[in-house]
C-alpha cells in the first residue's frame, strides 16, 4: 500500500477525503489524521509568527540590530509608516541620492515635504547634488499640499520616504543604505501659536527628534556635516534691533521658540563631545510659493478671497507689528550656501577627534514690513478688499518685531536677499491662484 505523507494527509478539500474500510488502516489513519492535524495547526501557526515577523519594524529585513526605542511611546502615533525596507526601496534610495556633478554632496533633506525641505530639495538637484527626502506627512496642515508638494519632487527624481525622524532603525537603515556627506534637517514643529494648543509635538519633533537625529549622525562612518532650521524666533522679547547671533536668546516668547533655543544648545554639545559639524540657521517669516498655509499671508489671502475678516494684530498703544519677511528663494541660497562652506565633522567611532565646526546664521531681509503693508500688498494683487479685524497682539508667543542683521552671513555664505516683499507676494499669489484654481495640478 501506498505510504501517505503528512501532506497526502492534508484534505485540499475539508469533507473529501475517502477513508479506508480496513479496521487497522482505520485506526493508523485516525492517528495520522490527528498527526496531520497538529501538523497543518503548527505549520499555520508558525507561518502567522513568521509573518508577524516580516511585518514588524524592528526585525524586517531592512532595519539595523538596533531596536527602536518607541514601542510603548504614545508618540508612536506620529511614527505612521514602518513600510520601508527590501530591495526595490533601497534601490530608490539609492537612485535618488546619487551624485549627478562632479563635486556633488549627497544630501538627506528632513522635512521634505514641507515648505523650505521642498524648495531646497529641488534646488540641490537641479544642480547635480544627491539628495533623498525624508518626512513624516503629519496633519498639522493639508497634507494633500505635502503630498503635491511630494510629486513634484518625484518629477525632480527625488524619493521622500515616509517615516519620521524618531525612528531611529529607519535613519540608521537609510545612512547603511547611503554614507550621506550632508544633513539639511528641516523637519520640526513650526507656527509660535499652535504651541500653546499641542506642546507635545513641539517636544517629540523638535526636542526628541532633533537628538534622534543626532544620535544617527554622531554614530555613522563617515558623519555627515548638518545644517539645521533655527528660527529668529529665538531672540524672544529682545527690543535691540536688528537682532545680531550676538545678541542673547534667553527670552523665548513661545515653546515654540524655547525648542528652538534648546536645540541650538543640543547641537552645541553634540558638536562638543562629538566632533559633528553644525549649522544652524534662523530664519526670519519664510514666504512664497507652496507655502504654509498656517502662516498669516497664506490665510489672509485665502479669507480675503473668500470675504472671510482677517485678524490683524496690534501692540499696544496702537504699536505697530512687523516681520522680516523672507522670500523662499533667498532662503534656498543662504541653505545652499551653508551647506557648500560646511566643513566636515571630525569624529568617528562615535568618538571626537579634533574640534569641529559650529555656526548659527540669521537669515532674514533686513527690511521689516508692517502686517498692515502686507495686508494693503495683498488686496492690491488680489484686487479684493479685506475685512480687517484689528486685534491687541495675542500674548501666547508672537513677538512685535523682528529684523535680521545679516552680515554675519553675508560675509561667510555670501548670503544676499534680493527679493523685497511686493515682488515675492506678487510670486506667491500667482502661485496660489493657479495652484487653488487648476485642482492643485499644474502650479509650478
Ligand atoms: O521667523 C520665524 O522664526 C517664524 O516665522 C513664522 O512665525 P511668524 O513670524 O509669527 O509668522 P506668521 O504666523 O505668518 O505671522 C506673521 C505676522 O502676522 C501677524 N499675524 C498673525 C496671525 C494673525 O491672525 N494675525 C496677524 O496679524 C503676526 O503677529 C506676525 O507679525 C513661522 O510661522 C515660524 O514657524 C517661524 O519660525
């Protein structure tokens, strides 16, 4: 008689299997039945925990032995796509990152997907730089505006992997996968407000991210240099204007600012004891186009176009309320700048091995603008009148003033602002309209 293997003993059809009449066949089929069954139940068991395995994070094929440190993190919420890894993904990293000219950097660009990591992502590849996005699409605004602003990065040939810069294993994964020279880290919680609604994503992006990413940087072979988003927010209630790096910063008005100045002070010691080469740059109300639509000029001209007022802010004693307004492409070239003249870190082995390089830049306009300028600037291109609502300057993070003095960029990146606010506004609202207009299609 024919043997039956364990899987002759598996019924491809439940109820269709014929039994044999013989009373001994009978009895050594029950026993292989019952063997066969304990065999299918282990066998399915064992396929669900090796898929479970597959599945998760820590252990896929593409993460480093290090264990993420955020399983029992309520932050964990943030940390929404663990579907990176596997070949075909390292291989678009890959693509993404390689260097097109002949003293090319590779860059990783957190953030970018957000306002400035877009503008400086698709700069840096223009040129012949490699360069590999990384951002965690949160809701803090649109996402549908990340997520064009993410297609027109894939038409540069820039990959944005999703995930977030708490995920350790991924940045790990990502510098096994590419030795990045450079970090342009621009992800972070920004708008001085919202800080007062959701601190915690102030403390979990800018704070605990920010060491994260440090932490990465500091351990790889070779570090990369970084270069960093500060914000003028920094200088606080200071009345000395125009706010120079020298100036103290220990006045923060919002948590906002106060992660700010706290990472200026983590990236001190990251560069003390680990010989990371450092920049960061403040910078001073970045506008233009795909924007931030939390930022007032976007949602003023998105209420002056519906009739919606507008609140505008005052001091006291009908004082008036300005900002330095910068243009976005300014911003791209003092980033560039800073990235080209950043010298390397000086460790390895996670180990300092001489002193490295350690800046912070402003990077502003020098012409401050009152909010009610830009609100006159706006009607005018808009051709719609706004409804003004004039508000006492909330005390819940906004400063008065703020003014740039740049030349400390200007003599060691070369920095130069060009663009004044009616000639930046005018390219923002074109922006807008056909962005809003054509289905958040065809704005270039
Ligand atoms: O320079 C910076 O460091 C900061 O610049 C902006 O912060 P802010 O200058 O407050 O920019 P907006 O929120 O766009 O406000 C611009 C001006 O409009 C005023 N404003 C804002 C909102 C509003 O409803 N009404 C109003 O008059 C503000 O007081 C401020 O003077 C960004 O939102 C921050 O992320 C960035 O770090």
């Amino acid at each position: 008689m024919k043997s039956i293997s364990h899987l002759d003993d598996i019924p491809s059809t439940p109820g269709k299997f014929k039994m044999d009449k013989s009373p001994y066949i009978h009895h050594r089929m029950r026993w292989h039945s019952s063997l066969a069954k304990l065999t299918f139940w282990s066998f399915l068991f064992m396929a669900l925990i090796f898929v479970l395995f597959l599945r998760s994070p820590s252990s896929s094929p593409s993460s480093s032995s290090s264990q993420p440190q955020h399983l029992s993190d309520p932050s964990r919420r943030y940390l929404q796509n663990t579907n990176w890894g596997g070949p075909a993904w390292e291989k678009r990293v890959r693509s993404s990152a390689r260097i097109r000219s002949q003293k090319g950097m590779s860059v990783l660009v957190t953030g970018a997907a957000g306002f400035v990591g877009t503008h400086v992502s698709a700069a840096l590849k223009r040129r012949g730089d490699g360069v590999l996005g990384l951002d965690n699409f949160n809701d803090y605004y649109d996402p549908s505006l990340k997520r064009a602003r993410q297609a027109l990065l894939e038409r540069a040939g820039v990959f944005v992997v999703e995930g977030d810069i708490n995920d350790e294993a991924l940045l790990r994964k990502l510098f096994e996968v590419v030795p990045f020279t450079h970090v342009m880290h621009l992800a972070a919680q920004a708008g001085v407000r919202y800080a007062m609604d959701n601190p915690a994503s102030y403390v979990h992006s800018n704070l605990a991210g920010l060491v994260s990413l440090l932490e990465v940087c500091k351990s790889v072979n070779p570090q990369p240099a970084i270069v960093w988003a500060s914000s003028s927010s920094v200088y606080g209630l200071n009345t000395k204007v125009p706010f120079s790096e020298k100036d103290r910063t220990d006045q923060p008005a919002s948590l906002y600012a106060a992660t700010k100045k706290a990472g200026e002070e983590i990236a001190h010691t990251y560069n003390h004891i680990y010989g990371l080469s450092l920049t960061g740059l403040r910078f001073f109300t970045v506008y233009g186009p795909w924007g931030r639509p939390d930022m007032a000029y976007f949602f003023f001209t998105r209420d002056i176009l519906s009739g919606k007022p507008i609140p505008i802010f005052e001091a006291a004693n009908h004082g008036t309320v300005a900002r330095d307004f910068t243009y976005i492409d300014d911003i791209v070239r003092g980033c560039l700048a800073s990235l080209d003249t950043a010298e390397k870190s000086t460790g390895s082995g996670g180990k300092k091995k001489g002193p490295a390089q350690l800046r912070v830049f402003n990077l502003g306009n020098t012409s401050p603008v009152p909010v009610t300028d830009l609100v006159n600037i706006l009607e005018k291109l808009l051709k719609v009148k706004a409804k003004r609502n004039i508000m006492k300057l909330p005390r819940n993070g906004d400063v008065q003033f703020t003014h740039a003095n740049i030349s400390s960029a200007q003599r060691e990146l070369g920095y130069k602002p060009t663009t004044d606010l009616q000639t930046g506004l005018k390219k923002f609202v074109r922006w807008y309209l056909r962005f809003y207009a054509d289905g958040k299609k065809s704005a270039e």
